[in-house]
C-alpha cells in the first residue's frame, strides 16, 4: 500500500538539490537518460491527443536527443524549452539552435525559450527529472499550472530499487547511506492526484547497466545524478576510501552467465503519463476563482458542466 509521502522524513538535502540543479553535465545528456527519453518517446503513439504546443522540462539533463525526437514527432506543434535554473539556459539553447544550412530547421519547429503561454501548453514532456527534486509536490504543482486544460503531462524518473546493490554494499561495509531514496510509483500517482491531475497512468521496467571496471561504472553513475541524502559522509573522501569503493564495487562483478566479469547494477524506470482535466468550483456561498481557470470554464461552458 502506497505511503503518504508527507509522513516520511526528508531524504533529500535541498542545499545539495539546488547545487545539482545548476551544475551542467561535462559530456552532454546522460547515454540512460536519452535511452529512457526514447522509450518513453515510443509511449507517445498510444496517444491520441495532437498538442498544438509544447515544453522540454530540462532537456540538457533529460535528453537532447529525445526532445528532437519528440520534435519530429509534433513536427508542426510550437515547442518551448524550460530550464528551472538560468545557468543552463544559455547552454541549453546553443546546443538546441539549429544553424540556417542544418536539416533540423526543416524537421521540425524550432524552440522557443520565452515563457510558455499563459494558459499552458498541451503537452509538457519531463524526462528524467521528478527523482533528484527536493520538493517533488512542488514541481508536480508547478508543472500542473504549466499544462493547458484538456493537456497532458508524460514524465519519466527513477525507482526505488535503483541502484540496490550498491546500497547494499554500502550497507555490508557500515558506510552512510548510498543515495537518497526514490519514491514508489503509486505515490507519484497519488500526488499526481492531489495536484489536480486525472487519470494518471504509471508503469515501470527495470534496465540493467554493466562495466568493465569500477571507473566506468563510477563515472557513469555521477553523470546520472548525486547522492542527495542529508546523512550522506559529510566531508571529502581519500584515495583510501575511493579504493576500497573500488575493490568492492569488484567484487560484486557477476561469476558466470552473459556479463561474466562485470559490475552489473540494476535501475527500475518509472513511466507515467497523466491529463489536466478542465477546472470544477465547488458549491459554497463564495468561491475563488484565477482568471485562468475562469476563462478556461467560459470557454467549455458553465462550472461543473
């Protein structure tokens, strides 16, 4: 049974949350991110909704590859970029632009990075982004306000039987929790609910990724994200440390079957997809009402109908 994620104590260091947030990554978008973003890419067709507009939701961490692929396939929807933070903006938008010569600029519209309109888009697209917010109901709110009525959310983020076997192996060696813990997927879909989205829609699938040697599985590892918990080891490690990481991480390298010999960890996907219905007024001597959501009724007709 789904937790209520209020009652749980914090596992996420907002500080550590917001220094993530504006650190841009060094080689690009993460090859898993662009890999989830494709899949949940292909989820689109059983979509019959056509979104006149659109919005990448941090498409330099969530996949830049994905969001041209999401582009091509709403060839002729208006599509907009948000980047939370202003720091990976301007990157975000360099690396999006499509010089004048370059075949993108024929394959699909081209990106705009003003604000969305004022009574949203009809698709936002958020890859790979719900798992390393600090204040996740939060984000799901405001990206309710993002999405026009009658639009819909597509989402994807990490499980939280992520990454077990290294959190058991940190466990095994008495060490401070490997990373923070990721949310069930009922519970998104729960707070999904309370933001004012309906029919949310959730499914998961586990990936298994393998290295050859720990560097490469540690490098990947800190292209994916950071380990955010408040009761994470709180100072610099040595050389010590990152060698008996090593050693361990090693040891765990599977004896036998199609990755004999490497370090194998295991991720589960979340996947989920909800509508923004149109906005209700509950019966009351006197109700408050945005003009948003005013002109959003008069246009459907009266409240409730």
């Amino acid at each position: 049974m789904a937790t209520d994620p209020a009652q749980r104590p914090p596992t996420i260091d907002p500080a550590a949350a917001s220094r993530w947030s504006r650190l841009a990554p060094a080689q690009g978008s993460p090859w898993l991110h662009e890999e989830i973003g494709r899949r949940m890419e292909d989820r689109l067709q059983w979509i019959t909704a056509k979104p006149r507009t659109w919005a990448d939701w941090s498409p330099l961490r969530g996949g830049l590859e994905a969001h041209a692929l999401v582009g091509r396939r709403y060839a002729t929807a208006t599509p907009y970029v948000i980047e939370p933070d202003a720091a990976l903006a301007e990157r975000t938008a360099g690396l999006l632009a499509a010089p004048w010569w370059s075949a993108r600029r024929w394959q699909a519209a081209q990106p705009r990075f003003e604000s969305p309109p004022e009574d949203g888009v009809d698709l936002l697209w958020a890859n790979m982004a719900l798992h390393m917010a600090s204040d996740p109901e939060a984000l799901i709110k405001r990206w309710h306000r993002t999405v026009a009525t009658d639009g819909f959310l597509m989402f994807s983020c990490l499980g939280p039987d992520t990454v077990r076997e290294l959190r058991a192996l940190y466990a095994s060696l008495g060490w401070p929790p490997a990373g923070h813990e990721f949310t069930d997927m009922h519970d998104w879909g729960d707070m999904l609910v309370h933001a004012g989205f309906a029919e949310p829609v959730m499914d998961m699938e586990r990936v298994t990724l393998t290295w050859a040697t720990p560097e490469a599985a540690l490098a990947e590892l800190r292209s994916l994200g950071r380990n955010l918990h408040p009761a994470r080891f709180g100072a610099l490690r040595g050389r010590r440390w990152r060698a008996e990481l090593g050693a361990a991480l090693a040891a765990t390298a599977n004896s036998g079957g199609a990755d004999d010999g490497r370090i194998s960890l295991g991720f589960e996907i979340i996947y989920g997809h909800a509508f923004k219905p149109a906005p209700r007024v509950a019966l009351a001597p006197e109700s408050a009402v945005s003009l948003r959501e005013m002109r959003s009724m008069l246009q459907r007709g009266r409240p409730g109908a």
